[in-house]
C-alpha cells in the first residue's frame, strides 16, 4: 500500500486497513432516508440545506447518515417532518463499520478543508482590496465553524476535532481582525467571533 502524506493537524495513521488516518469506529448510525421529487424544489432545499448543517452525510443519492445520538436521532426525526422523509437506526459490524466510520471521517475532514479554503480566499481577497466579497465570505464561513463546532459535541467528538476548530475559530480572528485593522486603522473584528470550542469529554 502507497503511503499517504500526513496533513498537518490532522490524525496520524490509522491501524485500520487500507486507512491512511485515525478514525473512531463507529457501529450504531441514524439513517434518514427521503423521497421528495426534483419538482419540489424548495422542500428540497429545505431537506438537503438541514441535513448538511446538521452534520449529516449524504451515502446514496437518497439516503444520509449520522452518528447515532440522542440528539442527533432528535434531529433526524424533527428533519423528517420536512416532507416525505424517514428515521432508522442501524447497527453494523466489523469491515461494514470500518468503511461507513471511514467514509463519515473523510467528511468531516472535507469539512474542515472547506472552511481553510474560504479563509485562504479571503485573505487573498482583504490583500488586494476586495472587500466586500471578503466580507461576505466571512458570513458563510463563520456558520460553518459553528456547525462544525456542534457536530464536534454532539456526534463526532474527536479531540483533532475540537483542536482543529480553535485553529480555525483563530484563523478566523487573525483573517477579519486585521482587515478591519487595515481598513479603520484600529484593532477590532470585522464580524462578531465564533464562541470557541467547548471542552468535552471524548467518545467511548
């Protein structure tokens, strides 16, 4: 097998096989499974926009997985009320486990890429004047470190994790703080600060 090159920041190898970083195996799942047409389209919106920001990952062209919770069942069950839309809760066992954990990891970790790629762009963004479309990365992005903070409480609570959202969460500051500085001249965040992480026990 050809070795991976590590990201910074992120676990090491995983012992699992064919895995090149540290995921939790994972075996009880919420699945939550929908059938609203094409034609539908703002119930649509509505399903797929909820089930993103919930943490919920999408494994077939209809069907979405979450790490089973009682919130995240909660969840799940308040999302189906949005149309034609189904709870079940699934145990899998061994290689099954693996591969469904692994899949979950790698989006998170997608996750997380998103949010530095939108910093990045907006760095570059404040460094050659174009503030506004900066600013209104900064929107967006500071609701996705929140969502992902929720997702690192609730459902995946991996100390990378949490480590990674204070990085992000002080990127951010760093990112907003001083284009407000260059543009008012004085220190000062251009949009209100992402609450930081709280601490919270790991996973069994």
């Amino acid at each position: 097998m050809p070795k991976v090159a590590q990201k910074k920041g992120y676990p090491p190898k995983s012992k699992h096989e064919g895995s090149a970083e540290v995921f939790p195996l994972i075996k009880r799942w919420c699945l939550i499974t929908y059938d609203i047409s094409a034609d539908a389209g703002k119930q649509r919106y509505k399903f797929l926009k909820r089930a993103r920001a919930m943490g919920a990952m999408q494994y077939s062209e209809s069907c979405y997985l979450l790490p089973f919770t009682e919130e995240s069942f909660n969840e799940a069950q308040k999302l189906a009320r949005v149309g034609k839309c189904y709870v079940w809760l699934s145990t899998i066992q061994s290689e099954g486990a693996a591969k469904v954990s692994h899949k979950y990891h790698d989006y998170v970790v997608r996750r997380v890429d998103t949010i530095l790629e939108r910093l990045n762009t907006a760095e570059t963004y404040f460094a050659t004047g174009q503030h506004i479309p900066a600013k209104r990365m900064g929107v967006k992005t500071l609701i996705l470190i929140k969502q992902l903070q929720k997702i690192s409480t609730t459902k995946y609570k991996e100390k990378w994790l949490r480590d990674k959202i204070v990085e992000l969460v002080d990127r951010f500051k760093v990112v907003y703080g001083f284009s407000k500085a260059q543009e008012e001249n004085k220190p000062g965040p251009v949009s209100p600060e992402p609450e930081k992480a709280p601490a919270v026990a790991m996973a069994e």
